[in-house]
C-alpha cells in the first residue's frame, strides 16, 4: 500500500514520545548546543545518535524508514521570539559527505561548520527520508512548516517554476503535537514563517538514506560510536535557515 509520505511527500505521526522524554531531550538538547561546532552535527552526541536510531527502529516509522537506511544527519532547529527566522519555499538538496569527488553529476559544493556537502544525483535525493521530531507542538503561531503537497514528485524544480507549482499544488500547514514526528521527502517544496507567540518550536531534524552512495561519494555521519566522541567545543548560536533558496 502506498504510504502518505509516498503520495503527498509527508506524513504526520502524532504520538511517537511522551511529553517527559520531551522534556529531558530539550535539557539534554540545549546543553549540547552551547558545546557544539554546529547545530547540524547533534549526531556526534550520543543521546542524539540513540534518539535516531529508536526512531528508525519504532514501529510506527519503520514503513516510512527503509529498511536498509541508515541514519545520516540530524539538525536541531529551536525557533522562538528571540531566535526567529522564516524560510522561503525550497527543497532540501544538500547533503553531508567525507569528501570532494571529481564527477559532474556532484553539484553545489559546500563547507558548512566544517562538514563539506553536496548536491548528489536525483536518485539519491528521491531515496531520502526526513524525520521531524516535534519538541514542542508546532502550531499556526510558532511557525510551522508549510508544504506544498505532492511536490516531492517533480524532482528539482527551478525558481521561474515556483509560481505555477504554487498555483497546482494545495499548501498545507504541518501542525504537530510535542513527541508527534513530521516526515517529509526532502524534495517536497517547504517553508516556515516566523513564531509569532512565544511558544518555542524546538525540532530534531533527522536525516536517513541509503548505506551506499553513488559516483564515489561516502556519508560523513560521524556519530559517537565513529568519530570523535565529543564536538569541538566552541559555541555558536543556533542554525538560521537560509532565507530563500529558490
Ligand atoms: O524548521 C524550519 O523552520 C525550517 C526548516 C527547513 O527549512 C529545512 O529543514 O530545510
């Protein structure tokens, strides 16, 4: 049976963790935070690293999860009044890897908190699966992120395109409970507003795909049981989305 997430490019999930393991995820989240080289790179701690692998395990997510995938990234997003962004419609096309490859089907290079990334081929894209963990509820007031359902399916689209995808797809408002999970396919067309309440919206952004990458390419997924233990320890403020990417 074909799932939501295969026909819309999301799903919502709404009771994956009780409001007490919340909480002790944002205590152990926000002392992660002042230690770490970036908020892309929650993976490097171990809670973290243990969170996303009980999320690729847990019974209501394994039928959006690949079988095979493995866990690759995890970007933790806490958007209130005083650290307040918005996102333009975009998809998410970079992802994470060990290092340069000379091949044209590799675009968009990029080093980012010291993790170089890349745009891979579509079907590497298409493979990917997104999983939101929901700290908070994420309502009309603490921006949510808004799809635009379906749109997962055009592949990458370009900006002159944006206008007419807007005009045929139905925008749809992801509002989700504290401990529920949004999934998304990353080539779904999304954005967020500004919180306009002072409800904070904190959100574990794991990424998953699969094992093995195509033309050379190798997934910089450093967690704590391959890499370093700790993140350097410098500090830095939390992630801000890029404004706009298409
Ligand atoms: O959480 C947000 O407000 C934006 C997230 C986003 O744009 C992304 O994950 O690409």
């Amino acid at each position: 049976m074909t799932s939501n997430l295969d026909r819309n490019g999301f799903e919502i999930v709404p009771a994956i963790l009780a409001g007490r393991e919340c909480e002790a995820i944002k205590n152990l989240a926000a002392s992660s935070l002042a230690r770490s080289a970036g908020s892309r790179q929650f993976l490097e701690y171990g809670w973290c690293w243990d969170l996303a692998e009980k999320l690729r395990h847990h019974p209501l997510l394994r039928h959006l999860i690949g079988p095979t995938h493995v866990t690759v990234q995890c970007t933790y997003f806490d958007k209130s009044l005083l650290t307040n962004w918005l996102v333009a419609y975009h998809q998410d096309l970079s992802i994470p890897v060990l290092a340069h490859v000379p091949s044209p089907a590799c675009t968009g290079w990029a080093v980012k908190d010291g993790v170089t990334f890349v745009q891979p081929p579509l079907a590497v894209l298409q493979s990917l699966v997104a999983v939101r963990l929901h700290l908070d509820r994420s309502e009309d007031d603490n921006g949510p992120l808004r799809v635009l359902s379906g749109s997962h399916a055009l592949g990458r689209v370009s900006a002159a395109d944006l206008p007419r995808i807007r005009a045929q797809h139905q925008e749809e408002t992801c509002t989700v409970p504290a401990g529920g999970i949004l999934a998304l396919k990353p080539l779904l067309l999304h954005a967020s507003s500004k919180a306009l309440s002072v409800a904070p919206r904190r959100v574990l952004h794991f990424v998953y795909g699969p094992s093995q990458l195509p033309e050379g390419l190798a997934w910089r997924r450093l967690g704590p049981k391959q890499g370093p233990l700790d993140a350097p320890n410098s500090t830095v403020s939390p992630l801000r989305p890029r404004r706009s990417q298409i």
